[in-house]
C-alpha cells in the first residue's frame, strides 16, 4: 500500500463490526423464506414511525462503519535521504475522518463557545502597544476569513445558505435514486426519505460551516466538541450491539435449558443466576475493567500502536458487560420455555419419541423469539446509557477514544463554571439521545409485531 499512501490498520473491533454486518446480511436475507417472520417485520415496516427509527439507527450505524475503516498515512521521506522503506504515521485515522474534512485537525488552546471567534477564558497576550495585558484571545481557526468581526452572523447566515444548497443537491441525488428503484413499494418510504435529505443536509451543513468556526465550541483541550459528539457514534452502537450479542447466546442457552430440562439443570441455572443478581453489577464491571486495565499495562508488547491498548479496553468492557448482564433475560426464557414445555403438541411430540434437539430447535426455540428480539433492542440501549455511566466514574472506555461517557465525565465541573460550560454535554447528550430514542422507538414496533401477546399495528 505505499504506491497509494496509507497502510490499513484492522482492529479487534472493526473485524468484529466486519463480520457482525456480514452475519445480519444472510440472517435477514434468509428470513426472505419464512413467509411468517416476514409478514410481522413488514408490520413494523409499515408504519412511518418504524421506517423514521430505522433510518436513524441505520445512519448511526453507517457512520460506525465508516469510523471503522482505519489507516495509517504515510510520512514524507526525510529530506537529503535516498532510501525505498516508507515510514507511517503513528495516529490512525479512519475514513470518517476524511469525510469530516479535518475537523479533528482544528485545535484551539483551550475552551471556546459555539461560534464564538474568541477564546472562553482569558490568557495573557501583548497589545497593539506591545504590552502585556490579560484578555480574550482570538481563536485560530474561527472567523479568520473575516474584515470585521461585527459580520459574524450574516457570515453564518451566507454560509449555512450555501451549506444548505449543496444539501439539497446532495438529498435530491440520493432520493431521487432510491425513487427509481423502490416506486410502487407498499412501505411509506416517503418517511425515511424525508430523514435522509434533513441528515445529509445537517452533516453538509455542519462540515461546511466547521471550516469557519467552531459549531460546538471546543473543549478545554482545544478539540471541537462537535467533531468529539460524531466520533462517539461508533463506541456506542458497537458497545451496544457486542455487548448484547454476547449476552444473548449465554442467556438464550442457559434459560432454554433450565427451562426445558428441569431438574437439577434448573437448580444450578437458577443459583448462576441469583448469585450473579445478587452482586452489584456497577462494582463487578468495574473490578474487571480494571484488572484487564492492569493486564494491558504489564503487557505493552502486545500492542504496537497506542489505539491497540484502547481498542483491547474497548473489546474487554463489551465482553464484561455481556457476561453480567444477562441474568434478566435467562429468567424470561426460563419462565416461557416452562410454560411451551407443557403444552399440547410439545408433550404429543414426546409421546412420538422426537429428539430433545428437535422440539427444541422446532417447538421451543421458534416461540421464544420475540422475547430475543424484544430484548436485544432494549439491551442495545441501556447499554449504551451503561457507557456513558461506567466512564463517568473512570471504568469505562479509555480516554483516547471518542465516547459520549467520556465528554460527559468531562463535563461534570464545567457545569459549575461561572459563566457554565454547556455545549460539552449538549453534544453529547443531544447524539445519544438521538440514538437511544430511535432504538426505543423501534424496539416498541418490534414487540408490537412479535409478541403475540400483543395486538400489533397501533402506530402509524
């Protein structure tokens, strides 16, 4: 990869992304083959609130893919020496990055406001005089293309018009394909049309306008607040999504055979179950945290380049946060699989000699389903709600990464400032709430259409 000037970079985590992608793509399109699974998906895709929240999971999850495609640039030879070996940046950057145009490269020296062209706090500069004096620093990269300050917000004005242009133009070319190849379509895909042109005209307009100023100000490391907001996209809809696809195989196995099995199996699922109930699980994930913390850190030739280290951090506190929290889910299987072993056709298969293997993979698996997906939705999002309260405290995702936990952590003593430091949290709480309303909102859809408790198709 030298003649093209990168080397890629595969991480744990974009290879478990990779294959996470791959495995949903044949499992929903072998799904095409059972006529009943796809009658109830096409409920919850018949509904225009189904269609908005998927889109919008479907945008977070499009930029956790993009944020996962990692590289290294390569240096410039030295000069004055002849030689063909090519040397690497040691940052890695992703082609999200790329995308966003350098708005992580943009670095003021400390905390400025949203829009702001000078600095929040006051530092010492010279005077026109060449004396010293304490004031408001002009920021570096915000309003350096402007005569006079005083025009700031017609600027903005000026800019978020030609923004907003190039964002139509942008939406009209996406819909307009999509148009073309879904006319005649039975879903109401008018409104997730209708999300996609305000997303790509949102991320035109803030990528455009952030060559000029500061959208969320910056941090008290300079960084812009809006880039650091994007960034944490990925941490949480892959926290979220592994976290959960660890908890599943372990709760699903344990509940559907203490449930189906009885006896002694139920006795020792119940005490795992109870035990681990029983222990704090904020101190439990945070006692692992941190021995895998020390691990990593009496073993740094495992790791060539510092993103490694965080990226293991990262795979561990996934694994951890599975294997704690699937006791809830274990106990509603349990139950259920207690209640399908009794009925008629399931006792009639016993009478006729079927395998265990069989009525499980026929009988019993089949009909605890929508708890599974039920809860896989609802898990993704507390999950990342666990996120941002595990960095809080410090146990959570390392500071290298972006995560909505750690600008949130960051944010506790802005908030006591005098004037307060606000935009911090607003970034990131504004990116997750997004993200978590979407996933609570299809996941509604989802039992609706599912649980055959429920009577499904009340939104619209």
């Amino acid at each position: 990869m030298a003649e093209l000037g990168f080397k890629p970079v595969l991480l744990w985590s974009d290879a478990l992304v990779f294959m996470l992608v791959i495995v949903l793509t044949i499992f929903f399109y072998r799904l095409r083959n059972d006529p009943q699974t796809r009658e109830r998906w096409s409920q919850v895709f018949s509904s225009r609130l189904g269609m908005v929240a998927f889109t919008v999971i479907m945008t977070y999850v499009g930029v956790a893919l993009l944020d996962s495609m990692h590289f290294r640039k390569a240096l410039p030879s030295p000069a004055g020496v002849d030689t063909d070996e090519v040397f690497y940046d040691n940052k890695v950057t992703s082609v999200l990055d790329v995308m966003l145009d350098g708005m992580g490269d943009r670095f003021e020296r400390t905390y400025s406001a949203p829009f702001a062209l000078k600095s929040f706090e006051k530092s010492n500069i010279k005077d026109d005089q060449g004396n010293m004096v304490r004031d408001f620093d002009w920021l570096m990269h915000a309003g350096q293309h402007l005569a006079d300050p005083s025009d700031k917000w017609l600027d903005v004005a000026q800019l978020s018009a030609i923004a907003l242009a190039w964002g139509l133009a942008a939406s009209a070319l996406v819909v307009g394909l999509q148009w073309l190849l879904l006319r005649g379509s039975v879903y109401p895909w008018y409104a997730s049309w209708a999300v996609q042109a305000g997303i790509i005209c949102f991320m035109v307009w803030l990528v455009y306008v952030s060559h000029y100023y500061h959208v969320l100000g910056t941090d008290q490391g300079g960084a812009d607040v809006a880039f650091q907001s994007i960034k944490g996209i990925r941490t949480g809809v892959l926290l979220g999504t592994l976290s959960t696809l660890v908890m599943l195989p372990i709760a699903v196995t344990l509940g559907v055979s203490a449930g189906y099995f009885k006896g002694w199996v139920d006795d020792v699922v119940q005490y795992l179950y109870t035990t681990l109930s029983s222990i704090p699980g904020i101190l439990l994930i945070a006692a692992s945290v941190l021995l895998f913390q020390v691990y990593i850190d009496l073993n740094p030739d495992y790791f060539s380049i510092g993103m490694e280290k965080a990226d293991a951090r990262f795979i561990a506190l996934c694994f951890i946060l599975g294997l704690t929290s699937w006791s809830s889910l274990c106990r509603l299987i349990r139950a259920e699989t207690l209640k399908i072993s009794q009925l008629g056709y399931v006792q009639a298969a016993h009478a006729f000699g079927v395998s265990h293997s069989r009525i499980l993979g026929r009988h019993i698996l089949p009909n605890v389903v929508h708890i599974i997906l039920i809860t896989f939705v609802l898990d993704f999002s507390a999950l990342v709600l666990a996120e941002a309260v595990l960095s809080y405290i410090g146990v959570g995702i390392d500071p290298s990464m972006g995560s909505w936990g750690n600008m949130i952590n960051g944010a506790r003593s802005e908030l006591s400032r005098e004037p307060a430091v606000w935009w911090t949290l607003t970034g990131a709480f504004f990116f997750m709430f997004l993200l978590v309303l979407a996933a609570n909102l299809f996941s509604d859809l989802v039992r609706d259409a599912f649980d055959p408790r429920v009577s499904g198709g009340r939104h619209s």
